[in-house]
C-alpha cells in the first residue's frame, strides 16, 4: 500500500502545525522524516495514521494503482501501527502476549503464532524476557517489546516515531541494519520520525526534510543530503551543525569578514555579484595553515576526542565552527589555530537562502 498526502494542512487553534504538504511515499519503501524536536514530524505522523483529521487538504491510500481517500477514515478502520519514542505496552501481559496480540485479533492459529512472535522475538534480541511482565524490563526492553508489537501486526503503514531513541548504542546499531531488511520483507509503507541526519542516511529510502512545520525537501536520501535547496534543509541534514560564512562577491574577488579577500575561484567561479552565504560541513574543514583553499586563524573553544576522530570547535571570522578530523588533537581552550577550507566543497546560497551551488562531485545522487 503506498500513502499519499495530498495539500494537507492541520491548524490547532490560531497555530498551524503542519503547513500545506504534499508527499508520495511508494509501498515497500522507508521515507525518514528528518527535523529537530518540535519540527512538525509528530504532527504529519498523526495525520498519517488518522489519529488527528487534516484541516484541510486529502489523505489516499493507494493499492493496485488505484487510489482511495481515507481522509475521514478513523485509525481502528486503517491498517496502521504506530510505535512511539515512549513505548507503550500492555502492562497486564507478559512479553510474549504483547507480542502476540495483534496476530490473536487476527485469528491466527496458536502454532503460527508461536513461530511467529519467537521469530520475531529473536530479532529484537527479546529471547530470554518472554515470560517478563513489562514492568519487570528495562526501559531498552520495553521499547523493543513495542516494536516488536508494531511490526509483527503485518499492518500496511507503519509509522516508527523516533523508536531507538531509548535503546542502547549497540543495540540501536544493530536494529537500524535490520530494519530495511524487515521493511523490503513486509512490502509495507514505513515512515521513521528522526532528528538524526546519520540515521535518515542509514534507513531511508527517501528524507523528507521538516522545519517549523513545513517540508523544506523531498527526495532520494543521498540526493537530499548531497544536494540540498536551500540553506534551512542544509542545516537540518548536518551534524555536526554546518558551518557558515557570509561573503561578498565582487568582480574577480570575494570579500571576507574583516575586511580580507580571496580570489573568486571554485565555488564562486561564475556566480553573479552579491552577498552569499558560504556553508561546508565539518569534515570539509580542516586544521592547519599548509590546506588549500581559504586560511583563517582562529582560537579554540573547545576539543572533543570521539575515539580515532576528533571534534575541534573553534571561533573563526566572526563564527562559532566545528571540525572533524581524523586522529586524536588534545588542543587547550584558548589556543590560536589556522585552520582552512577548500571552496571546491563548499555550497554557496543567495541572500534568500537558496542554493547557488553545490559541489560538482556531491550532486550526484
């Protein structure tokens, strides 16, 4: 079953939760809807599922090629699951019946069940804690019982709200490769909710990009990430945060925050004159003065060694930047650092925020 949003707009009052939104979520795909807490993802999760109604617009399902509105259609009706970042159980049946209860509404027969919600079990690392009750789990456990719930309903869409949040690294590693796999196994329409640009790369077939209610860009996860179009959507698919520098083109030369210049190559190498906002991710910039490029001198603010890499914040022309470096870099608050920026990889936005241009060896999808 693929999900069609169709112009949907949902007004709580004088507030306008989600603006006006039209997506195409193919079935047997994962669409992540990426964004920070309070972006909206909830919202267009709820209108998703038919537990909130649109203030305007349409909601389609579409099976056989033929599409059906359910606008009005009330959740119980649609063959949905949903699971939360705060996991919600059964709290008067053991791991096993939770798991099991969407298979016994069905009528399934008792020995299918068993195979089933042991298989499944299984995944979800759920083996030794069927007996459990849920009060008797950890928080992990209890999330894991949730999805497991969720994903064993078979349902048409499932809608995963930040679901690993909770869990473990290493378990969180593990169910994110294992995922997709369930996904392309189920012929489901999944929608993930994430505030996390690395997981929208891992699982997503497609990101859709949320700010302040409204989607910034729709498309092939990679694409997205590679080329986004504008500098919000820029933002929302970096993390570390991206680091920005406002420039001035003029003629053969840019112009840089006090009152330096550079020749007006790379990036800027046929861009009309202009005010332009420079940004590049972290691993884009690096330490040292002997890099190609622009050169700045910075002071550190602060090193975070994150085991063979390191994140160096520095203030830098007027900015607050972060970099990711390869190796260990034990650098003193304070400290004076050079540090420098390539601007073959850098995107360049107008005074609009819209993308001016983008790496040549990042536009591919």
């Amino acid at each position: 079953m693929g999900l069609v949003l169709d112009k949907v707009r949902r007004d709580v009052g004088a507030q306008t939760h989600v603006h006006e939104t039209t997506l195409r979520l193919p079935p047997g795909t994962m669409t992540v809807l990426l964004g920070a807490t309070l972006a909206g993802k909830t919202s267009l999760m709820r209108l998703m599922a038919g537990l909130d109604r649109p203030t305007s617009g349409r909601i389609l399902v579409v099976e056989g090629g033929r599409e059906r509105d359910v606008t009005g259609l009330a959740v119980r009706e649609r063959s949905v699951a949903m699971v939360y970042q705060q996991f919600i159980n059964y709290p008067n049946l053991n791991v096993f019946e939770n798991i099991a209860s969407p298979l016994r509404v069905k009528g399934l027969p008792k020995a299918e069940i068993e195979s089933k919600v042991r298989a499944m079990a299984r995944l979800m690392q759920l083996d030794p804690f069927l007996e459990r009750m849920p009060l008797n789990l950890s928080g992990g456990q209890q999330q894991r019982t949730a999805m497991a719930r969720a994903l064993i309903k078979g349902a048409d869409l499932v809608l995963l709200d930040e679901p690993l949040a909770n869990l473990d690294y290493k378990l969180r590693e593990e169910l994110r490769e294992e995922l997709p796999k369930i996904v392309r196994m189920s012929n489901a329409t999944v929608v993930y909710a994430t505030t996390e640009p690395q997981e929208a790369l891992l699982l997503g077939d497609h990101t859709a990009t949320l700010w302040q209610g409204r989607v910034t860009q729709h498309g092939p996860s990679a694409a997205v990430y590679r080329r986004p179009q504008d500098l919000i959507t820029a933002r929302i698919f970096s993390d570390p945060p991206l680091n920005i520098l406002a420039v001035t083109k003029r003629g053969a030369e840019i112009l840089l925050p006090g009152g330096a210049s550079a020749p007006a190559t790379g990036a800027f190498t046929g861009l009309a004159d202009g005010d332009y906002q420079v940004g590049f991710r972290a691993h884009h910039l690096g330490l040292g003065a002997a890099g190609p490029g622009l050169r700045f001198d910075g002071t550190v603010i602060v090193a975070e060694i994150a085991g063979s890499e390191s994140f160096v914040h520095v203030e830098c022309a007027g900015s607050r930047w972060v970099a990711l470096v390869p190796g260990v870099h034990e650098l003193e608050p304070g400290a004076t650092i050079s540090v420098h920026v390539d601007l073959t990889t850098v995107f360049v936005f107008d005074p609009d925020g819209r993308l001016a241009h983008a790496p040549a060896f990042l536009s591919a999808a």
